[in-house]
C-alpha cells in the first residue's frame, strides 16, 4: 500500500508530487463516503485527535472535526481563549499535557509561522499544520488544487493566479508550492505593497494589473484582505483597493474566456468579488469547502495509518 | 607569577619573534625573556603545551553576562571564566543587564566585580537613561568611572536629533559613541533577513535597507557634528560601502561584525531553528562575502563575538518569541580560522583595543605579559561539551571549527583550560 512520505503535514513543501497524487487518490474516496447516506466510516476508531486552535478559525476547525469524526476517531477540541497558554504555560508544555492524555495526533492552527514545525521536533505525535502565521495551511492548499482537478480535468498546465494580499497570506504560499509542483504556471497579483518583495525568486510571475491577470489564467484564486495581521495600512481604503483589485461581473464577462473563481473564505463581499461572482456558475468556493472535508479525511487517514506502524 | 613557557610559537606581527618557536620566561607578569632553550635556575613552573603558540592577548569589544539583575543567563565571573577559557584577555561589557549599566555607580559596579581578574573589562555605558533613547545618560560621569564607550545595546536611536546631540556632547571629552544600525520603521516585526528564505518560511523580515538608511544617517549626522562614532555588527554589503566611503571622507568612524554573520547566511533558518535567531540578523551570501573583504581590507575593524548568553526558556519557543542572541566566545576563534588564515585570524583577534581606550602589548622582552594561548590546528565539531557558559545557545553547535584556545597569562595571573 502506498504511504506518504512525511509523518507530519506541516507544509507543502515537504510534501512530493506522489504524496500530492496519494492524498487526491484517497480523498476521491472519502469524498464517494460523505455523499452516502451514512456518512462515516470507521476506519480511526482506536485513534485520538486533538484539535489546538490557537488562533480564531470557525470554516478551517469545523471541516477538520468533521473530517475526524467521519472517520470515527475520539475527538477533543482546544482553543486559546479557554486555555493555559494565557497564564504563560509553553506550547511544549501545553501540548506535552494533552498529549499524555495519550493523544495520536494534533491539528494544530497557530499565529507563528513555524509553530507546526518546531512542535514535531519537541513532541511525539503526529502534527497536522492548520496555519501557521503567513508560512503555510497544507489542507487548503490541497483542497484548492483539487477543486482546480475536479472542476478542470487536471492542474497540470492551467495558469492560476493568486490575487490579494500575499504578503500575510499562507494560502499563498502552500498554494503556490502545491500548483508549482503539480505542474501549473502561477501568478502572484495584488497592490505591490502587499507583495513579498523576492516572490518572484520562487518562480511565479508578478502582476499588478488585474484585468491582465485574469486574462492570463484559467483560475483566479481570490485572497481575503488580512486586515487583523497588519500593523500599518498597505492601502488608503477598503474602496480603493475594490477599485484596483475587486472583480465584479461586467469585469469577468469582458474576458475573452470563461475562467474559474475560487476563494478560501471568509468573502469579503463587495471588497474582493462580488455577490454575483460569488455566486456565479463560474465561481467553485462552495466545492472547496466540500472537498475540505475529503482532503483533511485522507491527510488524517493517511497520517494515522503512518502512527499504527 | 612566574612560569617558564617551553616552545612557543610566537604569533605576532608587532613583535620581532613572529613565527618563531621560543621559550618565553615570564616573572611577576612581565616578560623577562625570550630565546631557545631557556634555562629554569628558580624551578619557576614549566608551562608546556601541545603545538602551542602564543599571540597577543585577544580582544572582544561585545559581550553580555546579564549581570546585574540577568545572572540566569550568565554572572560576570562565570563570563569572564568563559572569555579567558576561550583566549580573550580583554572584553568590553555591554550595558544590557536588568537594571541597564548607565550611571558612575553602575559602572564602578562592573569594575569591581571583575577586579583583580586575569580578564581586563572594559565597561560601556548606556547611551541614554536605560537605553530608552529618550534622555543622554550621565556620560561624562560614567567615563570618570572608566565607561569606554556608550551603547543602547542592540537599541537604535530613532531620534536623529538626539544622536546628533551625543556625539556632539560626547565630543567634549573624545566619547565614543555607538549607534546600533537599524532603522526601526522599516524593520517593523521582522525576525529575519528579508530574502527569499523569509519568504518561503513566511516570517516577517528585516530588509537590509533598515540597517543602511540607519548607517547612511549616522554618517552623514558624523560628518556634521564632528566627534567618534562607532556601529556596532554592521550586516550588510551596502553598510560596508557606505563605512568605507565614510572613511575614505576621513570621517572618526569605526565598526564591528559579528563572527557569525561572516560565518553563516540566512538559508540556515530554513527549519526555523532559533539558534540562528540573532540581530542584525544573517544575511545572504553576497552580504557575507562583501563582509568578508570589509574584515580583510580593514573597512571593518573589529570582529566580535558579540556573545549573549540567554536561558534556553528564551530560545526554546516558537520562532517569533524568541529572543535574538548566542554565546560566541568559545567558538570564536575556531570559527575565524575556518574562514582566515592563521596569522590574518590573530590579527583580527587583536585589534581594535585602541578604539575602545586600551592598548596593545607586543610580545617584547620588558613588556607586561598579555598573552593567549592557543593551538591552531585543533580540528573538532563544537559541541554543548565546548561551552563554559551557564548558558547554551550556540549558533556554532554542530560547527566544524578550526583552533582552539589553552587560556590566557595576563594581569599577572595563568588562566588555563585543559580539560
């Protein structure tokens, strides 16, 4: 049986193309089961997960504890506000309680880029990375790919372009890295101030007009503007930035071609699409959402099966 | 004391014995011989080492003990056990302890401390009243008490007009004032290079424009004020040019870089390991390199450790909260010989004490004996092993290095570390 080659997800780059390939496989799957009647399997049933959210997320902790419970595993949910972390205990600490619970796994969502990462060389357990800071969110990265697979046949060959704020973004960068590596061409575009200034020596292109953007690509990824993570403004307004980045329908029917619209979530209606893109054939962001719980049952699925050898 | 050392290879270029192998007589601290096969009638101890040469005793102008108020991370006299252990008979103390060293009592306090110890302490007093870059601290004051110089450490002046005003004050009494070079606006949060390693890990960075607007301003202020000014671990190509430029206008400017900003670029950060969390932060390779040759063509005339003991509660936690620093003292010279030759290595170890008010003692018949011991072709991978300090943040663990220090002979007393 084919297995992944990590035993944490803590980014797309420490994944391959195989182990890219192995999860869609497995998602395909699981995504057949939660279209049945009866919507679990059980599969994880000797399994223990806890879900550490250190920062607010409602859509992203929702999907994974769906996710986790489609598969039967024990479930026990964290969030910072209710936790130890405010009266100064160590993420070692923190971690190292819950899981002498005996505990097999962690989904982990955290302010600092690199939380994932510097957890899984201190604790043992398997580490699954929700978002770390502005580095990487592996299952939203995955689950937009395949979207884009579903919707398109392949990601192989498609132009994407990733449209927002880039600089706080870690759907960027775990989507640029999981496009790039499943072949397809990507774009960066949004005001040059909330663009990484070396992005462009990870091999993407960089935009700063949109309407030439959209008629690059196939699929235009629409970032939300991360507001809560900047400590100065990076433009005058709200409108301004609709005004230069916004895409609105008349803008999408001009475009000699039909492309495709995804969006993380949450949407910002008005600011970066509008309503009727939003809800437009051509937009797929409820699909993502669907194939989010899919891909978070294979990645657990396949990190588990790592755990029980 | 009085010892007789057998078979030194002298290493100093001020001294007419360089790169000669000779025995040294040294009685009440001052040299009282040199030459081959010299006889022992007083049964003086026989100082004998394998491959031992001896250079000038070396000097560090940026070290932190955390004393007072931040012993946990290191006490004056565990610090200077680990200076002499490591070959530095001469360290100036920054002012970063709990509460900040910036008045005469303060000073005199560091002083004392370190009395009659093998290592000299040169102490730096704040710049400004607990380095909040608000008020001058009493600078005058501090000098009387033996202040060297005057730093907010790792602090810059934001306030142009108040770095005009020190070296202006300073100037008074030929101060040295020291700017640490960045430009806190455009750094923002960052916590590394900004480069493309910053990006690929997401964390904020700190582009190299911060430190050279900084250094470009504390330039051109130097050049209207008169007085001396010193930039503590300058990072980057830019600020090199600029420093030699500067020189070249004959404007009283001097600089240091840190070993480990010559040593390593900021692709180790790629695993998001704290260890490599310092400020100014590792640059790229093209800074390293332009570093490199401000050290060789002496653009940059000092190198520091700038060696900062921190608890492991303050490296072990995510990336962000880490605080910036590493011990370097210990490795300090097995890593400049990895990337200098021996003779240019010494030479960089030993100079610079004039800037900081102290002066060299070549290696001459009737002069104090001021000496490092050291073997130069030790090979080994620095390790926890190495360390003397309480403690254990080294950027340097896991490092092939190159040489290795016996100890020091100076103020009169032999400090060894052969275990």
């Amino acid at each position: 049986m084919s297995e992944l080659s990590v035993n944490h997800l803590l980014g797309i780059k420490y994944l391959n193309k195989e182990d890219i390939q192995l999860i869609f496989e497995t998602a395909d799957h699981f995504k057949e089961v939660i279209n049945r009647p009866i919507k679990k399997v059980p599969s994880l049933r000797d399994i223990t997960i806890a879900n550490l959210f250190f920062e607010n997320s409602t859509r992203t902790k929702l999907s994974f504890e769906l996710a986790e419970k489609r598969l039967s595993a024990d479930v026990i949910n964290f969030s910072a506000s209710q936790s130890s972390v405010k009266k100064g205990e160590t993420l070692i600490d923190t971690v190292n309680n819950i899981l002498s619970m005996k505990v097999d796994m962690v989904v982990m969502r955290h302010p600092n880029p690199g939380a994932g990462v510097f957890l899984s060389k201190h604790v043992n357990a398997s580490i699954v990375n929700a978002g770390d800071g502005a580095h990487e969110h592996p299952t939203q990265a995955l689950l937009d790919s395949y979207s884009i697979r579903e919707r398109l046949g392949e990601v192989k060959g498609k132009n994407v372009v990733i449209v927002g704020d880039i600089l706080h973004s870690r759907v960027a960068l775990s989507n640029i890295y999981a496009l790039q590596l499943q072949g397809a061409k990507v774009m960066v575009c949004g005001p040059k101030t909330l663009i990484p200034k070396y992005i462009d020596k990870l091999g993407v292109k960089v935009e700063t007009d949109l309407r030439k953007a959209l008629e690059w690509c196939d699929v235009a990824n629409m970032l939300r503007v991360q507001n809560e993570r900047m400590d100065i403004s990076y433009f005058p307004s709200t409108r301004e930035y609709t005004q230069q980045f916004g895409v609105d329908k008349a803008l999408l029917d001009s475009l000699n071609k039909e492309i495709t619209i995804m969006h993380p979530g949450p949407i910002n209606r008005g600011v970066e699409i509008t309503s009727d893109v939003a809800d437009s054939k051509q937009a797929i962001i409820l699909d993502q959402v669907q194939n989010g719980v899919a891909i978070r049952m294979a990645v657990i699925y396949l990190l588990a099966s790592k755990i029980k050898q | 004391m009085n010892v007789l050392i057998k078979s030194a290879t002298i290493i100093d270029t001020k001294s007419e014995f360089h790169n000669q192998t000779l025995d040294i007589l040294v009685e009440a601290g001052r040299i009282s011989k040199i030459g081959t096969a010299l006889e022992n009638p007083n049964h003086y101890n026989i100082l004998e080492l394998e491959n031992l040469h001896i250079s000038q005793g070396w000097f560090d102008c940026s070290v932190s003990f955390g004393e007072p108020g931040l012993e946990e991370r290191e006490t004056i006299v565990n610090g200077l056990k680990t200076a002499a252990y490591s070959g530095f008979s001469t360290v100036a103390i920054n002012a970063n302890s709990h509460p900040v060293i910036d008045t005469n009592s303060d000073i005199t306090f560091i002083t004392s401390r370190a009395l009659n110890h093998a290592v000299k302490v040169l102490p730096i007093g704040a710049l400004t009243k607990e380095s909040k870059g608000v008020d001058l601290a009493e600078l005058y004051d501090m000098k009387t008490a033996g202040a060297v110089a005057y730093y907010d450490y790792q602090k810059p002046i934001t306030n142009a007009n108040l770095m005009k005003i020190a070296l202006q004050y300073a100037s008074n009494f030929n101060g040295l004032v020291c700017s640490f070079p960045q430009d806190n606006g455009i750094a923002g949060k960052g916590v590394m290079n900004e480069h493309i390693t910053s990006t690929t890990l997401g964390l904020k960075g700190i582009p190299a424009l911060a430190e050279e607007l900084q250094v470009a301003r504390d330039l051109f202020l130097l050049e209207y004020t008169g007085g001396k000014l010193h930039i503590p671990t300058i990072s980057t190509a830019k600020s090199v040019e600029l420093v030699r430029e500067a020189k070249a206008k004959k404007l009283d400017v001097s600089c240091s870089v840190a070993i480990h900003n010559l040593f390593f670029d900021d692709s180790v950060l790629n695993d998001f390991n704290t260890h490599y969390k310092v400020l100014p932060p590792l640059r790229t390779q093209s800074d390293v390199d332009a570093l490199v040759a401000g050290v060789k063509d002496g653009t940059i005339d000092m190198v520091t450790s700038d060696h900062n003991p921190l608890n492991i509660e303050e490296k072990k936690v995510e990336f962000d909260y880490a605080t910036y620093g590493t011990i370097g003292l210990e490795s300090a010279f097995g890593a400049l010989q990895t990337l200098f030759s021996l003779k240019k290595s010494v030479e960089i170890l030993t100079r610079g004490k004039q800037r900081f008010g102290t002066e060299n003692t070549p290696i001459q018949v009737g002069n104090a004996a001021n000496f490092t011991l050291f073997n130069p072709d030790a090979k080994y991978t620095f390790t926890t092993q190495d360390i003397v300090s309480k403690s254990k943040n080294a950027i340097f663990e896991g490092e092939s290095l190159k040489g290795k220090s016996y100890g020091i002979l100076n103020n009169n007393q032999l400090v060894l570390n052969l275990k």
